[in-house]
C-alpha cells in the first residue's frame, strides 16, 4: 500500500483508464468482459424496436452503439488469447444475427460477408496498421514513432528498395513482450503485401487493407 498522511491507500487489482480497464497482470480479461457486457445491452435495446426498423436502420444503429465498443482501443488486444477474442467475436455474431432477423443456428459467415464486416481479430489488425501508416507522416504522435523502426539492410540486397518494412525486436517475454506495440505493429505491418503498404494515400490504404483482409478472412 501507499501511506499518505495518516491513510494507508492499498493497490487494486484493476483500474479504469480512458473507458479501458487494467489489471494488474495485463491479462485484459477485464476490459473484454465489460466490453461485451456493455454491448449486449445495446443489443438488446436495438432488438426491442427491431420489427419497427428497417435493415439498414438496425445496421446504422448496430455500427453506432456495438461495433463502436468492439473497435474502441481494441489495438490493446492484439495477440490476446483466442478465447478472449472469440468472446467478442460472439457479440459481432449476435449483431449480425439482429440485423437480418436471423436464428442462432444459422450460420454467421455468409451474414458477416453481406454486412461486410472484417472480423474481430481482422478488425484489431486494421487498427495497428493503420497506426503504422501513419508513422511515415510527419504528424505523428512522437511517442508512437518511437516505438517504431524501419528496416534497413546491411547489405545491398533487393529489399533495399523497400523503405517501408519495419524492424521487429526481440522480446524477453512472449506473453507481455510480444502484444507490445512495438513488436506486433512491426509483425503485422511487415507481413502485408507490397502494394497495400505503398498505398499513396490514407484513403486508398485503408481500402486496400480492408480488401485485403477480407479477402484473407473469408476466401
């Protein structure tokens, strides 16, 4: 604990930051289970005047007050554990069930590629490389261009022309070191092909990677 005065105030185990919550092992099981919590409730709420919308209403409604809650700082849960991931991948599902009025039983694929919704894990990719486009801007955040380093070769090799590729650094760790910013940012950037990191706008980057990865989640 931490003595002020004449109080001792003892450590929790979870904290709040920005609509995130922490806990003291990084295991944001947490912040998931709230997430999911949280949209469930709009879900139900968007299901109880479901029959007075029409599909692109519920669709409209679904994107503002669910898909927001999956996206919202969800780069934080990069290279988490599956079944964590599978938890929200579950509230997507139900969204998509509740815009085409369909049964549990259906199968959620085919209603998730005519929404044309990436899925959860597809989502949280499109963020981090988004965010490492963005670090070849000279507006970037400081804080974050530091945590990234392109790649250069020691040798003339072909790969030198590519100035866009990071470089990875090694982790002592690879439960926490390997979610690091630093590390999967790198990772995932890297592993995209060419033409989509040598977008020449913003614009046409984030249509590139959508295409990409949906193609890559559903083909």
């Amino acid at each position: 604990s931490i003595h002020i005065g004449n109080t001792d105030i003892p450590f929790s185990s979870q904290a709040k930051n920005l609509g995130v919550t922490l806990s003291s092992n990084l295991s944001m099981e947490k912040h998931v289970t709230n997430v999911c919590r949280s949209a469930y409730v709009e879900i139900r709420r968007i299901s109880n005047i479901r029959h007075y919308l029409t599909t692109d209403a519920t669709k409209t409604l679904v994107c503002a007050f669910v898909l927001s809650k999956l996206d919202y700082c969800n780069s934080l849960l990069s290279s988490c554990p599956n079944q964590l991931l599978n938890k929200l991948q579950k509230v997507q599902n139900s969204a998509a069930r509740l815009v085409f009025k369909a049964r549990k039983q259906e199968h959620i694929k085919p209603l998730l590629q005519k929404l044309h919704w990436l899925p959860v894990h597809s989502r949280i990719q499109y963020k981090i490389s988004t965010l490492c486009y963005n670090s070849f801007s000279e507006t970037y955040p400081l804080y974050l261009s530091e945590l990234l380093t392109v790649y250069y070769p020691s040798r003339q090799l072909r790969s030198i022309l590519d100035t866009k590729t990071f470089r990875i650094p090694l982790t002592k760790t690879k439960t926490f070191g390997e979610r690091a910013f630093s590390f999967t940012g790198p990772k995932q950037w890297n592993s995209l092909p060419y033409d989509v990191r040598y977008s020449p706008s913003l614009l046409s980057f984030k249509k590139a990677l959508k295409t990409y990865l949906f193609k890559s989640a559903y083909e």
